[in-house]
C-alpha cells in the first residue's frame, strides 16, 4: 500500500493533523477509492505544547484501533503509522509521531548555534541576523538570541529555519528517505504567520527536493522526484492583545506577506510543489488567549483546521499522473483555495459547498451519532441486544477492556471536545446538536416522518444494529464493534435523514 | 390424533379433571352412546398449537422490537400464553356445562374446567418454552433472535 508521509509543523501543524485524524477515524477517504497508509511525523520543538500532546494522544488511540479491529470497517479505515511500524525491524512499542529535535531543550539559540565559538565577523553577522527581543519560557523579555526553544521559536522563523535544518541529517528523515516508494506522496503543514511552521516548511521542502545531493540517505531519485503537496495556513484567528507578548495579531499579515514573498521564488517559484493549498480567514471571532507558549498552547479546534485537512484528502485525490516531477520540479503545478457557499459567523453543512458536503456531512455525521450512542444508549444494550450477544460477543467483559474503555471512549470523547470547540469558536463550525436527541443531531436535516415510520431514536439504532449483525460474520470483536456501527449509522442516516454516501 | 392430545392432557393418566370431563373432551356423544361427539382434545390441542405459535410469531417476528427483547418481555407474553390458553380451555366445556350440551351421564363441575384449562396452560406455556429455546426459527427474528426464558 502506498504511504503518505505528512510532516506537520509547529501548533497548527498539530492542529490540523488533529482534524485529519478526525476525518480519518469517521470514514472519509480520498476520490477514487485508493488506499493510502498515512505516516504523520509532527515537528514541533515546543514538547509541552497541548496541542501536539492530544493530537499525538488521538494518534495513539487511532492506532491502537486499527491494530486490533484492522481498517475495512468504515470507520477507522485509513492505517495510521509511526515511522518505527515502517521499518521492518522497527520496535513498534516505541514509536513515535514526533520528530525528535536535538539541543533545543533548555538550550538558548546561541547555545545551540555556538555563537561563542563563531569567529568575530560570524558572530557579528549572527548579531545582525538575530537582534531583536522575544520572551523567554517565564513570560520575560530576552534577546533573541537567548530565546530558550523549548517554547518554540516564538513567532522568529528566523531562528527556526537554524534549528530545523538538522531535519536532513536526523534518523527518522534517513527512515523516510530508505522507505520512500514510487507511489509514495509526502504532504507539508505549517502556518506561515508564526515562527515554528513559517520556517519549517522551506527547510523541509529543500532538503526533500534537494535529496541528491545529501550522501547520507538511501532513496534519494524517489524522494527527489516524489510528489509533494503543501498547506501553508495564512491567518486565521485573533489573539488578545498583550504589549509584553511577541506575537501580536498586526504582525501576522506582515510576516504572511513577507514570507510568501519567499515562497515566490523558493517554493512555489521554483516548482518544488506539486500542489498548494492556501487558507485563512479573515472573520474578526472571539480573540484567542496570547501565550508565546509558555502557557501550553491550548487552542480551541477550528474550522478552518478541518478546511485544511481537507486539503491532505484532496491531495490524495490527485491521480499520480497529475503530479508529476522531472528532476525534483514539479511538473504541472497546482495551487488551490478553499471557500464557502455563504460567508456565515455559524457554518453548518448547508454552508459547505456540494464537494465538501458530500464528502464529509454523512461520514461525520455518523461518527457523531456512533458517540451518541457509546454516551447514551450503550450500557442499557450491551449483554441485551441480540448485536451485543451475537459471537463474537461485545459483552460487558468487553467493553470493559482496553480496547473499547481507554481507546475507542477516549477517542469518542476527543471527537465530542472537537466538534463542542468547533462550535464555540468564531467563527464557528456547529453542524450537531449533540445535546439534543436524535431527530434534532443534524441540524438542518429533520428526519422524515409519517403513519409507518418509527421514531428515530436509540431503539430504532439498536434495531439497525441487530438488522446489520444478523447472519454477519466478523474477524473479531473489535471489528465487529467498528463495523457494526459504520453500517448501522450509514442507514439510519441516509434513510431518514437523507444525507447522501460520498462519491467512491 | 385424539389418544395423542387425551394422553397429553390427561398427563398421561395423572388426570387433573374428572373421568367424565376426558370423555366429554374425547367426543362422547350426547345420546351417551358413543365417541362421535365433537372431539374437544383434537380442537383444544390445535387451538393450543396456534394461539402459542401465534403469539410467539408476534413477539419474534411481527412486532419484533428490540424495546420488547428481554427476559421479562418473555416471560410477560409466557403468561399470555398461559392465560390465553387457560381461557379457552376452561370456557369451552363450561359453555357445555352451562347450556347442557354434553351427555347428561356424564357429571361435569367447574373444577373440572379449571384443571383443563390449567393442563392447556400449561402446555401452552411448555410448547412456548420449546419453541424459544430451540435455535429455529427464533434466529430468523431480528431483535429477538436471543430471547428465552433466561436471557437476556
């Protein structure tokens, strides 16, 4: 199976990689129907960041699902791997989806670039290249040059672009590069208004198209030629504004501009992209908290992070004919925006576009439905529904074990937070009502009704689950339970609600 | 086919009715001179037969709701049966007893309806347990293809 290979840098990076795993888990798959393997790598120096910490716990738990219930029940049907579950003889116990950046903990910027050891005229040009001030992890003013990057790079690409270019001579670069295939895709996420993902993504875009000249690595001819997609994120929310703080929202247009200026003539310029996804939003919503980073980084789900995942589905629906390269240019470059029917504060599916709606208003719906059930209806069923008892049985024993309590619940419960921070943020994208009951879970979609239709409620889903697992056969429990709720949740919204199966 | 159901419902000689209300039910006519009556047994035994099978149909198959799947569900329309199979048991030869069409040899009490609707009952209530532990045709049903009389 092909492998797409998405390097996620910085906060967003994490973010929207925390939206594509969401897609993933409900079912939505890439036009024309072919399988990819997806190997996220994140790249982010701020470790403590909470972003990249449920985003690599989602991860895990998407993982652990697919290992035990495999990936042909509907949801979950898109293998997530570490690049040790890569390597043949890699120990898959200790892999990991981040990128290990050397020297940056604890280690100031001049630390790291050894400005002592530079000669005078370096050390003076390293002067002039990094003045100015920052903060450091206490929330107090430095000079850039003593900026601590366990924090990140704190809005300072130009620091950044240093610290990451290890990434050409790091491990799991080599194991990419030694695993690469002919088929293989690798797709870039970053921000370009902030520090981390603004000087990420050059950096790593370089050393993949400039893979021939590095003697360290194995592969170079494919992964020089490899098609590559790339999503740079523009501005797209607000932050309170602090004087103390280095990031300031007047800062975001003018770093967005200046950068792709570069892009001009270092990314998209040069052909090194096949396909390139622009968003941003420029809807003045609720002001995010201003935290450089020392405060966790924990920023609500946005919109626009699911438009943005979007683009990793539409890049794998781009036949390999469309993205080719001739000495690691790209051929017939692409670049892509992304829209709404309506400029609305509130986006429900009826604001999506046809496309959009399609492909993800059914797969998300009946995600959102399968939590409801688990939240709502699953204890009274289990031992008691004929889809409970059935062999292989999901009995209490069951459900009590790993597998369904730590991750399927865990995972569920980060789709609700997802979907409930969606709904909070401005703008908002609330298309549930997952308080409500059933009939109101869609908004703008009333189940339909008359004389012989029965309720649709959790009896009726409990009567599509015993509908969908009578005389079916299941490999093992965890597939069943997968499965079951696929099918079950497919009818029940498709039937009643009218949502519509996206195009195969 | 009526020594078939006397011996079932006569509990095979542990008879809990009167000698004369087996002979009724066997179809001893009312001259009182042979068994050419109406042959009670053979009715009552089918009737037994349907009314269980229909009202098992009706749980398994035609309302089959899995809001009506569990053991108290079974053993709610258990008692239907029961009762339904009582009712028609008993009625029947008190309608005899009442408006005196049987043989007037033959000395028939209200007891005696009682303990033949209590033997129908139970057989009702026996046939049912049959028909719902065996694997078939309780499987066709959809949401009620694991209900017996002990899960779930």
């Amino acid at each position: 199976m092909p492998r797409l290979f998405i390097f996620a840098i910085g906060g967003t990076g994490s973010r929207v990689l925390r939206s594509l795993t969401m897609l993933l888990a409900a079912g939505v798959k890439p036009v024309g129907g072919r399988e990819y393997e997806i190997v996220p790598v994140i790249i982010d120096p701020h470790k403590g960041n909470e972003d990249l910490k449920r985003t690599e716990r989602l991860l895990w738990n998407y993982r652990s699902i697919t290992k035990e219930a495999g990936t042909g029940n509907g949801f979950f049907s898109t293998r997530i791997a570490t690049l040790d579950d890569i390597v043949p003889s890699g120990n898959q116990a200790r892999g990991s989806f981040t990128f290990g950046l050397q020297q940056v903990s604890n280690t100031r910027f001049k630390e790291y670039i050894d400005l002592h050891q530079l000669s005078a005229p370096s050390r003076a040009l390293a002067d002039i290249l990094f003045s100015g001030k920052s903060v450091n992890k206490h929330g107090q003013e430095v000079d850039l040059l003593d900026v601590e990057m366990d924090i990140g790079f704190v809005g300072n690409p130009n620091i950044g672009s240093v610290v990451l270019n290890q990434f050409k001579d790091s491990d799991e670069f080599r194991v990419i590069a030694s695993n690469f295939k002919q088929d293989d895709r690798i797709f870039i996420i970053s921000s370009i208004f902030g520090g981390t993902g603004a000087a990420g993504f050059p950096v790593i875009l370089k050393n993949i198209r400039g893979a021939m000249a590095n003697t360290g690595i194995d592969g170079r001819g494919f992964l020089q030629d490899a098609p590559i997609g790339a999503l740079s994120v523009m501005p797209y929310f607000n932050i309170e504004t602090d004087e103390k703080s280095p990031i300031q929202r007047a800062d975001f247009v003018a770093k967005t501009k200046a950068a792709l200026h570069y892009y001009k003539d270092n990314v998209t310029g040069n052909g090194s992209v096949n396909a390139m996804y622009y968003i941003a939003d420029d809807h003045i919503g609720r002001p995010y908290k201003n935290d450089p980073g020392n405060g966790g980084q924990r920023n609500d789900a946005h919109f626009v992070e699911l438009a943005s995942a979007l683009a990793v589905i539409d890049f794998l629906s781009i036949p390999a004919t469309e993205l080719r390269c001739d000495n690691g240019r790209a051929q017939d470059p692409v670049y892509k925006e992304f829209g709404i029917r309506n400029d609305a504060g509130a986006v429900t599916f009826a604001e999506l576009e046809d496309g959009t709606e399609h492909m993800v208003a059914l797969r998300l719906s009946q995600l959102a439905l399968f939590r409801k059930f688990v939240d709502e209806a699953l204890e009274a069923a289990k031992d008691k529904q004929p889809w409970s008892m059935d062999a292989p049985a999901l009995d209490g024993r069951f459900f009590s074990d790993t597998f369904h309590r730590t991750h399927v619940k865990e995972f569920l419960t980060a789709f609700g937070e997802w979907l409930n921070e969606m709904a909070g943020n401005q703008r908002s994208f609330a298309p549930f009502n997952l308080s409500g009951a059933i009939p109101a879970l869609v908004k703008g979609r009333q189940p339909d009704s008359g004389w012989f239709k029965k309720n649709v409620d959790h009896v009726l889903l409990n009567e599509q689950l015993n509908k969908t697992a009578k005389g079916a056969v299941h490999d093992s429990a965890h597939s069943k339970l997968i499965g079951l709720f696929f099918k079950a949740t497919e009818h029940v919204l498709t039937s009643r609600f009218g949502l519509n199966a996206p195009q195969a | 086919m009526t020594d078939l159901f006397a011996a079932l419902y006569e509990w095979f000689g542990l008879l809990p009715y009167s000698r004369d209300m087996g002979d009724h039910l066997r179809g001893w006519d009312i001259l009182c001179e042979s068994y050419t009556g109406t042959p009670w047994y053979v009715y009552m035994g089918w009737l037994m037969f349907a009314v269980t099978g229909l009202l098992y149909a009706i749980q398994y198959h035609i309302w089959d709701r899995s809001s009506f799947n569990k053991k108290h569900h079974w053993w709610l329309v258990a008692l239907a049966v029961a009762g339904v199979n009582f009712l028609i048991a008993f009625t029947i030869p008190f309608n005899a007893i009442q408006s005196g069409d049987h043989c007037p040899d033959l000395y028939l009490t209200v007891p005696d309806c009682l303990g033949f609707g209590f033997s129908n009952a139970l057989w009702g209530f026996i046939l049912f347990v049959v028909i719902t532990t065996l694997p078939f045709p309780r499987r066709l049903s959809t949401n009620c293809r694991q209900t017996t009389f002990w899960k779930p």
